[in-house]
C-alpha cells in the first residue's frame, strides 16, 4: 500500500510543477477547432423579359442648306500641307497656273492657258485664254478662234461681288460655193464674229437670317459682224429666294433682256430695230428627301406681246429603289438674236427684218437611275411645242451663189423628243459616257421640212488612267444629216456623219506633261452645213506646264 501511494505521487509531481508555472495574468479563452466552412448560396440569374417599342410611322424630314463655295479655277486641286508646318497666313493653291500649247497638221497652232490671281480668302482672280486656227486643203477653207476673259472675287463675311469681262474673236470664211463657177477674194470671203462681254453682280454666300439668297446680276454685250452689223444686248436678272420653314420655299426671278441691232454699209439703207423681252418668274418649291416639287407661272412680254407660260417640273424618289421619275410642262422664250442664231450657224447672212422670238413649251416625263457601285443611266421623252421656229437654208435667189444662209421661220410646229444617256464610273480612273438624241418634227406650216436640223444624234466619250502617268482619251460623235434646199425648190438630204478622235495625255513630272490629239480618225469628209465640207484627218501634239 505504501508503495502505490509513493508511486502515485511521482506521478502528480509533474504535474505540480506545470501549474506553478502557469501565468495567471492571461484571460482564460476557449479555441474550438471545426472542419466545417461556410460558403454562398448560388445565386439566381434575374431574367428581364422586354416588351418592343412602339413604331414611330412620323418620317424625320431633316433638309439642309449647303453654303456657297469659294470655287477655285486650278489645274489641279490643291497639295495638302501638314499642321506640324509653320503657319502661313496665305492660302496654298497649289499650281494655280497653266500653259498647253501645241501644233498640228493644216497648219494648226494651238494654245490654252490659264492663270490665277489672290488668296482666295478676300478675292480672287482668274485670267484664260485660247487660240487655234487652221488652213484646210479647199481654198478659202480657213478659220481661227481666239477667247480672252477675266473673271474675279471679292469676299465678305456674308457675300460675295463678282464680275467678268471677257472678248472673242472667230473667224470663218464663206467658202462653201462652186468653186469652178466663182473666184472671190479672201477678204471678201470673211465673217468676222466678234463678242465683247461685261458682268457683274453680288450673292449671298451663306444662308443669312432672314433665309433669303439673292443673287441680282448685269450683263452688257456687244456683238459684231465687221463692217457689216453691231448688236447691243443689255440683260439684267434678279433671283430673290425666301425659305418658308424647312419644306416650302419662295422663289422670284425678274429678267429684262434688251437688244439693239444695226447694220452697216448695207444699200440702199441701213436697218435698224430692237428686240426687247421682259419677264417674272414666280414659283413655289416643296423640298423634302423623296420629293422635290416646284410650281409657277412665267408672264414674260415679247416686244409689247404677253405670253403667260408654265413652269411646273419635280422629281420623286421611288421609296426602297434606286430610281427617280421626274416630270414636268415647262415653258421658255428662246431670243432669235443675230448671236444667238451664229452661234448655232456661223454662215449666217445679216439679218434684213426684225427675227421672232421662239416660244418653246414641253411636256415632259423620265426616269434617272443607278444600277450597282458603277452604272448610272438617264431616259427622257417629251413633247415640244414651237412657235416662231428658225430653220436655215441656203439663199438660193437668182444671182445668189448659195455660199450664205438665211432665216425661214416656221409659226407652228411640233417636235416628239427622246433622249437617254448612260455612264459607267470607276472613282477618277476610268470613265465611259453615251447619250442619244431623236428629234421627230412633225405639222409645219410654212416649210416643207425641217432645214437645217438633225434627227438623230450620238454621243460618247472615255477617259481611262491606264497608269498613274498615262491618260488615255476618245469621242464619238454620229448623226444622220439634215435636209437642205436647192434653188429650184429642190430639196434633198446630206449624208450622215460619223466622227471619231482620241488622244493620250503623258505626266513626264509634276510641272510637265506631253499630250497628242488624232481628230476625224475615219477621214469623213461630212457636210453638217450644205456646202461646207469639214476637215479630214487632223493630228496635234504638245506640251503642258503647270506651275
């Protein structure tokens, strides 16, 4: 017994000992050890159900107005500058200047240049000028053509003053008769066509407060055959357009074209009179996106006469197509002035009697079209309707040589018009355009056919980039001729023609560059006038500078 009690206190004394040397400054805490560890309930994706909005049927009509632009009559458009430069407070046209000369076969100089002038901010100025004559191979077959014209700028803050002034000199030689019957001199041969030209007016260049543009103008002409007649002209035009909210617009335009004719050295007497049109042209316009409306009445006087003429046209976008109709009966005063009429006929004799004035009116309806990224094509058919209608015929009275032509008006007629063009376009390298022309002229009264004019006509023309430095170029032109009189009352019909040109033109750098043009390349020598034989086969080449 004594022996158990000795070894179960050698037990306890470690123990003792453990608890004396306890600290008893520190609390008493209780750690409990678990594997147990929390985690988040998974959450649940909230689902929003959406219901669609109401449709909104009202179509947003947001037109807009584009500024007047400052245009710049360069060569080439202008080289761009980086902002890291040093700022200059002039305005950098680039080449502003232009010279292509050139000379030809048929003893044919050519010239055409151009220049540039002012900042382009304040004002601007520019100067052209061209020259080209030729020598053909039947005697007397000579012409010459020579235009000089200035025009300016000068800038505002809200408008713009312009004006040009400008003289033409053309040369033609009345060399279409029997040249085994006649012998004339040169000189008496000669229809020297010579225009000088003054305008000026001032226009707004952005739209102002008041959403007004205006836009008044003056024009004074003198027009000369030499020694044989002067023609004055004085035409004044005044378009004022108001804007009525963003849709509807007021548009009024005010003309008075004023023309004084006399001849010279003419026996037994000189002649004398004046040709005087007057005429306000009132029309509302309807502008939205799809639809372009307009709608007027033109009063226009016509040497003390009133005319009322219509003036209604527009244009609809097919919604969803790629396509617009348009339509329109339309109405005009063409002046049968002794320029207007050489302009379209250059052999054309003094006038002898005051001329009537065309009144033209159609009836008109058409689509225009783009089909894909490259084509775009055009067709129109109408109704025309003339009053007072200039036909030319040869002067076929008795002692006449025929080689000049005279007025035969028509008081009444029609014309069934079909027009229709096509055009294929790849950015700035490569371009093919064709149009045709029918003009069926039907009830004439005073004529038995329609002298002079072309019943069928085509047009075409490429311009293709084969290289960065190579342009290549070509026209065509096709038409069936016109009927013409014969003295005797015999009347017949010319030859149609067909004319092809091309050409190339070659960058050797930035400041030169050559070019060479082949005109008439099937050598036809048509008649678009009786007894006016045109050149054959014409080949000219040259330089151009640019700087």
């Amino acid at each position: 017994m004594r022996t158990k009690s000795i070894i179960t206190g050698l037990f306890c004394l470690p123990a003792m000992a453990c608890f004396a040397q306890r600290d008893t400054t520190k609390k008493q805490s209780i750690d409990i050890t678990s594997s147990y560890k929390p985690v988040l309930r998974n959450a649940v994706k909230i689902n929003f159900s959406a219901t669609n909005l109401t449709a909104d049927t009202v179509r947003q009509v947001s037109p807009y107005a584009i500024p007047a632009q400052n245009l710049f009559y360069t060569y080439q458009p202008m080289t761009l500058k980086p902002l890291a430069l040093t700022q200059d407070t002039s305005l950098d046209m680039g080449s502003r200047n232009f010279l292509k000369a050139g000379f030809g076969n048929y003893s044919t100089p050519y010239i055409n240049a151009g220049f540039s002038f002012g900042d382009g901010k304040e004002s601007l100025v520019n100067v052209y000028a061209d020259y080209i004559s030729s020598k053909g191979k039947i005697k007397n077959q000579d012409y010459s053509k020579m235009n000089l014209k200035a025009s300016g700028s000068y800038f505002t803050d809200k408008a713009e003053v312009y004006g040009s002034a400008g003289i033409s000199q053309n040369d033609y030689y009345l060399y279409g008769y029997d040249h085994a019957l006649h012998n004339y001199n040169k000189s008496d041969l000669l229809q020297r066509l010579t225009d000088v030209k003054l305008k000026g007016g001032f226009r707004n260049k952005d739209v102002n407060e008041q959403d007004i543009n205006y836009n008044p103008n003056i024009e004074i002409n003198v027009f000369t055959n030499q020694k044989k007649l002067t023609e004055s002209s004085l035409l004044i035009e005044a378009p004022v357009e108001k804007k009525l909210g963003d849709i509807f617009s007021v548009k009024v335009v005010a003309k008075a074209d004023i023309t004084s004719y006399t001849t010279q050295n003419y026996m037994p007497d000189n002649i004398k009179f004046s040709n005087n049109i007057f005429s306000i042209a009132p029309e509302l316009i309807y502008t939205t996106p799809e639809l372009s409306l307009h709608g007027g009445l033109t009063p226009a006087w016509d040497n003390g006469k009133l005319s009322v003429l219509p003036n209604f046209y527009g244009e609809a976008q097919i919604p969803d197509k790629s396509f617009l109709v348009q339509a329109g009966f339309t109405g005009r005063f063409i002046k049968n002035s002794y320029q207007n009429l050489t302009a379209i006929n250059p052999y054309l004799s003094p006038l002898t009697s005051p001329q009537l004035n065309t009144t033209e009116t159609e009836l008109y309806g058409g689509i225009k079209a783009s089909v894909g990224k490259h084509f775009n094509f055009s067709a129109k058919g109408g109704v025309l309707r003339y009053k007072n209608l200039p036909f030319f015929i040869n002067d076929t009275a008795i002692g006449s040589d025929s080689k000049s032509f005279k007025v035969s008006n028509e008081s009444k007629l029609a014309d069934l018009r079909i027009h229709g063009d096509l055009s294929y376009i790849n950015q700035d390298k490569f371009t093919i355009t064709g149009g045709l022309t029918f003009n069926g002229y039907t009830g004439m009264h005073d004529n038995a056919k329609a002298w002079g004019t072309i019943p069928l006509q085509i047009d075409a023309s490429l311009r293709w980039w084969a290289f960065k430095q190579v342009m290549i170029k070509s026209d065509f032109t096709a038409y069936t001729g016109s009927a013409y009189l014969l003295p005797g009352n015999i009347n017949q019909t010319l030859g149609g023609a067909a004319d092809l040109s091309a050409g190339v033109e070659v960058t050797i750098n930035k400041k030169i560059s050559a070019w060479l043009d082949i005109n008439n390349i099937l050598n036809n020598k048509y008649q678009r006038w009786y007894g006016y034989e045109v050149y054959g086969t014409g080949v000219l080449a040259g330089i151009i500078l640019k700087f």
